[in-house]
C-alpha cells in the first residue's frame, strides 16, 4: 500500500530534550516536506526536500532541521524543543514532476513541557 | 502573500442535506488549488484539485468544487451528507512545482446531525 509514515504518532516531551521525529514514503517520491499544525493557523511549512541532500526552509524553520540522506526518509529534527513548538506535525510527499498532488502522512502530535 | 480564508469554523448539518463549505483565497499568480479532509486522528486525505480547465471538478466520495476566478472562491459542495463525513476540511492554494508550499485555510469542522 502507497503510503506515508511517521513515527512516533504521540510525543510528549521536556524542554531542551532533543527528539528526532521520522517521516518515510514508499512511493519513490523525490519531493518531502514537513509542516506544523495549530488551531486557527492551518498548516504551515517547515522545510522541504526537493530530492536527497537537497533540502531548505519553509515558512517557519526556526527550531527545526531536517536531513535527507535517503530517498524515502526525511526526518524532523528537534535539537532543543520548546514549549512553542508543541504542536501537530504532518509529514508530506509527492513525486517531482509539474501538477502532481502531495500526499499527507497520519500526523505526529507533540507536547513538550 | 497567498492566503486562504475558511470563514466557517463549525458546521452543522443533518444527514441527507446538501452541504457547502466556502474557501476565499489570495494568490498571485495562477491559483493551484486543493480541498483536503481530516477525519479524528487521522492525516490528510485529498478530496479533489483544481489546476486547470474545467471549473467544476469532481472528487472522492461525492464531493465537487467549483473553481470562480472572479470571486477568489473555490467552494466545496456535496448534494446528500452522510454521517461519515464528518470530519475537519482544509481548503489549500499553492503552487506544484519549486518549493511547492501549501497554505491551508484554518479549516471548516463538519458535524452530521442523524
């Protein structure tokens, strides 16, 4: 089944407490992103990946890094979570050609303390 | 800046009426734009899309959008609500190909009333 995963799906968490959320596809997709989720924002993106080791800034990437070493992983690095970045995390992907949907994973929600 | 306004945060409706759920957006160029629906504890699912052409486009489990340009809307319509669709809907603009941003509006949440 084509599908995205993340892992884990619930995080709870203390400041400072560097946490690594994972993302995988099994779709061949060149094209990952992470956004974040809040009430009465929508999502908002936090980084992207064009293809392996191409990667940049979203719309909010203060706290965040990423890494694309392989294909079908693109995990999402917190190296000193905050309270702030308690939140709804989706990970997405899609293949690199012009008009082609992103395809959303289940979400990991995070709290930190 | 692109934008997406929901202007409907809840909705209720009884099972069997006809639904309609509004988006406005801002974008500066050519709108690519999608509805997404997110059912409790569950990710993003894509219901239907506009890129171009036809201005009403049909999608999955009996949804339809009408795409009018002269309105910045792109309003997600179904004829006969069943239960199951209750759920949270994401109107969303960007573009489909760079960094391939979305922006989603806040999002309607649809109640189904029996």
């Amino acid at each position: 089944e084509a599908q995205v995963t993340q892992n884990p799906r619930y995080l709870i968490t203390v400041t400072g407490k560097k946490l690594t959320v994972t993302c995988s596809q099994n779709m061949n997709h060149e094209y990952m992103s992470w956004y974040r989720q809040d009430p009465g924002l929508g999502l908002r993106q936090i980084y992207y990946s064009m293809n392996v080791e191409v990667t940049d800034k979203g719309d909010v990437p203060e706290g965040y890094k990423v890494s694309r070493k392989e294909k079908r992983n693109f995990p999402l690095i917190l190296e000193s979570p905050s309270p702030n970045q308690t939140s709804l995390y989706f990970c997405a992907s899609s293949r690199a050609g012009t008009e082609e949907t992103q395809y959303f994973g289940p979400g990991t929600r995070l709290l930190v303390l | 800046a692109q934008s997406v306004t929901q202007p409907d945060i809840h909705i209720t409706v009884s099972e069997g009426a006809s639904l309609e759920l509004r988006c406005n957006y801002s974008y500066g160029a050519t709108p690519y734009l999608f509805w997404y629906v997110q059912s409790p504890g569950q990710g993003l699912q894509l219901l239907l899309k506009y890129f171009s052409g036809d201005t009403l486009v049909q999608g999955i489990k009996g949804f339809e959008a009408e795409f009018k340009r002269s309105q910045s809307s792109f309003n997600l319509r179904k004829p006969s609500v069943h239960w199951s669709d209750a759920a949270e809907y994401f109107c969303a603009v960007g573009a489909v190909t760079g960094r391939r941003a979305l922006t989603f509006g806040s999002g309607t949440r649809l109640q189904v009333q029996p």
